[in-house]
C-alpha cells in the first residue's frame, strides 16, 4: 500500500525517469580472425536491409541508423544475422541522446540484440569485444554502454567481455519543467 502511494507520488511529480548502470572499456585493436569460428562469424553491417527485412523481430525492431557516425556490427550464422548493436560517434551520441557527454574520440555502445533462440550462448559478450575491437581500428579510444539497472543478462555479457562498472546514473525531468537532470552514483 505505501509503495504503490510511494510510486504515485514519483509519478506525480517526476518524468522519464531512468536508472543505468554504465560501463566501459578502452577500444583495443585486436586480430579479426579471433572472432570467426564454425558456426558464427563477425562483421560490420553496412547493408540496412538484413536489419530492415530480417525474420527475427527482435533484430528487425532493434534498429538504429547506418551512416558514418553510427555504425552497425552483427553476428551471423548460416549468412543469417542473428545479433546485432551498433556504435555512436561521441558527436552523434551527443547530438541524438546527449545522456552523458563524450568526447569525439569516445563512443557509446547500444541497441545490443541477440536472438531469441540464441541467447546464453555467450554470442553478446563477443559481439561486444568484436565491435571494441572494430571500434579501436576507426581511431576510438573509449566506449560506453548504459545498461538498465535491472537487465543482470547485460551486464554479465559486458562484464564477460572485460568492460568495467564505471558509475550508476539516475536521470529524470521534473514534470513542470522541461530540463532533464542526471546524476551519478
């Protein structure tokens, strides 16, 4: 009774509330022959319409622009992309969603899917090394990724692929006005 009055009253007066718990890790230039094996290979997706006309929802519904500031990195299997994320340029990251500043050298990690068939295959925590890896090649130093406070699968493929727990992050807008306000915890 008193959570649900608790939740009304953070309803009431704040908006868009977000809880992140947010990660990093030095791009690394790293040999792509590591993250080719038998049953999955690793790559840039340039072509928008193995995302667009895809028969998995989970990776046709999970799409971001391709250009020269957001670029797309996939998990195939059988010429198949089964998981997908993409990277934003420090630049467009602060001009598209702009929740923590980062330089132009820095990029943030997001819109991380693997299919539903093949999740728990460690396929997440590959596809992540595989994008810092492609990421270091382009000249970028360090990558971000805001992770949901409760989406535990996330974090561990983050954790598995050797990115650190920089800070937790609570962002929210006062209903009456309209700036947004972060802090870091």
């Amino acid at each position: 009774m008193i959570k649900n009055i608790l939740i009304s009253i953070k309803n009431f007066f704040l908006a868009d509330f977000e809880y992140y718990k947010i990660f990093s890790a030095s791009a690394s230039v790293k040999d792509g022959s590591l993250f080719q094996n038998s049953d999955f290979s690793f790559s840039s997706v340039v072509d928008e319409s193995l995302i667009k006309n895809n028969r998995h929802t989970e990776i046709k519904n999970n799409h971001a622009s391709i250009n020269h500031e957001s670029r797309c990195y996939g998990v195939f299997k059988n010429d198949e992309l089964v998981a997908s994320c993409y990277v934003w340029s420090g630049g467009f990251y602060n001009r598209v969603r702009g929740f923590l500043p980062l330089a132009p050298n820095e990029a943030e990690l997001t819109f991380l899917v693997v299919v539903k068939e093949l999740r728990g295959a460690g396929i997440a925590a590959k596809l992540i090394d595989f994008a810092r890896a492609e990421e270091g090649k382009l000249g970028t130093s360090k990558i971000y990724a805001r992770v949901w406070h409760s989406n535990i699968s996330s974090e561990r493929s983050f954790i598995k692929a050797g990115w650190i727990k920089d800070f937790s992050a609570i962002s929210f807008r006062l209903r009456p006005l309209a700036k947004k306000f972060v802090f870091k915890c």
